[in-house]
C-alpha cells in the first residue's frame, strides 16, 4: 500500500478531475464530510467559505492518492472507503472538509482525496513531510489490515530479481575481461543476453549505463547490479571507452597510471615476495 499528498491551492478543475474516472465516466464516490455540492465549483466554494478563516495559508488545499496494494485484485468500494477513512484519522484529517472517490480504470485501483486543510476553527493542518506522513500511513494501515506493505513488497522484488542480478554480474564480469573497448564489452554482453544502453547527459557526455536483461525485458541501473558494475569499473580494468565523458568519468580516465607504472608495481610485488621465499 502506497500513498503520496502535496499541499495547494486547490481548484474546481481538480475536483472534478477526482469525480470522474477516464473512460469508465463518473467515478465511485466512496465518502464526504461537511460538504453538499455536486461538482468542483460547487465544493471549492464551500472549502472557500472555511479558508477564508485563514488568510495566511495560501496551499489550503490536500490532493492525496492512496494506492492499495496489488495482492488482491478486486477491492470492494466498502474496503476502498475504509482504506481512505482510515487515512484520514491516522492524519488527523477526519473531521475536515473531504471528497473521497475511487477511480478504477487503471489495472489496480486507487483511492482521491481532496481535504481542506483549514478545519471549522479556521487552524491550518501542518503540511510539513506530508508525503512522508502519507506514507506512513499506508504502511501502518497495512500492518493493521494484514496486507502486504510497501517496504515489504519492495523487499519481495529484489529477492525475486537477485538471480537475475548475479546472471547479469557474472555477464559483466566475464565480458570486462574479455573486452579491450566498450564496444568488445558490448557485443560480449548481447552474447549473454544482456542489451548495454549508454546513458547520454545534456553535454553529449556518456554518464553511465543501463542493462536489459532481453529475455525479460528487465532494465537496470549498472549501479542495481551491484556496486562495482558501471563505467568506472570498466575504466579501472582498462577497457577503452572512445565516447566522450563526463567530468568525474573523464578524471578517472585521466588519472589511471600508466602502463611503465603498472609494470615497476608488478615488478616489486614479485621482488617482495621473493625477499619472503615466495613465487608469483
């Protein structure tokens, strides 16, 4: 279960935006409070009268989506409203001016809520980490209705996705040994199965790069794999990289020693460990 809030101004247009539901046409009202009207001019008129009381908040207005979570794949309209009113106490926005409706023509189905911040005593609800509170929320709501959570649930995907992850390490693995250029270590991963897609920043600099995974159709950040999977790894291990790079890139590159070095370090490894009666 998952859910997001921001404070604003608040509009008529966003009211009705909550009231209907794309092409399933008006959307299921699943609650109100303290309000009567039938469209967005109607109700922000009302939510007007109550933040007239409070001319110092100028976003006197909550949009907040609660997103159940995909275990089940039908929630009843009555479980919906339940979600939702539960929602509002853990925000202590129970007793606020609110439309709540559900909105089904997504694949999983998702609860709206417009709040006025301003109650009935004209004090304005603390929107400070309101999305954070929002979230909260939702995964408190899931622990006390038994359903999967948001952290679980993230938990659950990169369980799934590890043997996925370790295939692709070990392509990356075998193709930075192989490879004398980037595009070597390309053509060696796309043998593995493996689609490398540079990452491009607005200078034209190569940044990074992504990984799909061709027989799931999975993309990752180099850096989801694991964190010594990326251009810099590539860099180290002396793989050619002809594009041009961003800064931070280009100071590693520039910044490699050279191979007279590499051959005196390799050189006094092998005395040191011949002064010990030791063979490389």
């Amino acid at each position: 279960m998952v859910s997001k809030g921001s404070a604003t101004k608040g509009s008529a247009q966003a009211i009705d935006y909550i009231m209907n539901d794309k092409e399933k046409g008006q959307a299921v009202e699943l609650d109100r409070n303290l309000i009567s009207g039938n469209n967005g001019n109607e109700i922000i008129a009302e939510f007007r009268e109550i933040q007239q009381f409070n001319h110092n908040c100028s976003n006197n207005t909550y949009s907040i989506v609660l997103s159940p979570s995909e275990e089940k794949k039908h929630w009843s309209n009555e479980e919906l409203k339940d979600f939702g009113q539960a929602h509002l106490k853990n925000l202590g926005l129970e007793n606020n001016q609110y439309l709540m409706t559900a909105h089904r023509s997504t694949k999983h189905p998702h609860i709206h809520i417009i709040c006025n911040r301003i109650d009935l005593d004209g004090n304005a609800h603390s929107d400070q980490f309101i999305s954070k509170k929002c979230q909260e929320s939702a995964e408190k709501i899931a622990q006390e209705k038994g359903l999967i959570t948001a952290k679980e649930m993230a938990q659950l995907k990169q369980i799934e996705l590890k043997p996925l992850k370790k295939e692709i390490h070990q392509a990356h693995e075998f193709a930075k040994e192989k490879s004398n250029n980037f595009n070597e270590y390309k053509d060696y991963m796309y043998s593995k199965g493996i689609e490398v897609q540079p990452t491009v920043n607005k200078n034209g600099e190569m940044q990074g790069y992504r990984l799909k995974h061709r027989e799931s159709e999975l993309n990752f950040k180099a850096s989801e794999i694991h964190k010594n999977v990326g251009l810099k790894d590539l860099i180290e291990n002396r793989v050619t990289i002809d594009s041009k790079l961003s800064k931070p890139l280009e100071n590693i590159r520039q910044n490699l020693p050279t191979e007279k070095i590499l051959e005196e370090v390799q050189e006094l490894k092998i005395t040191k460990s011949r002064s010990r009666g030791l063979s490389l």
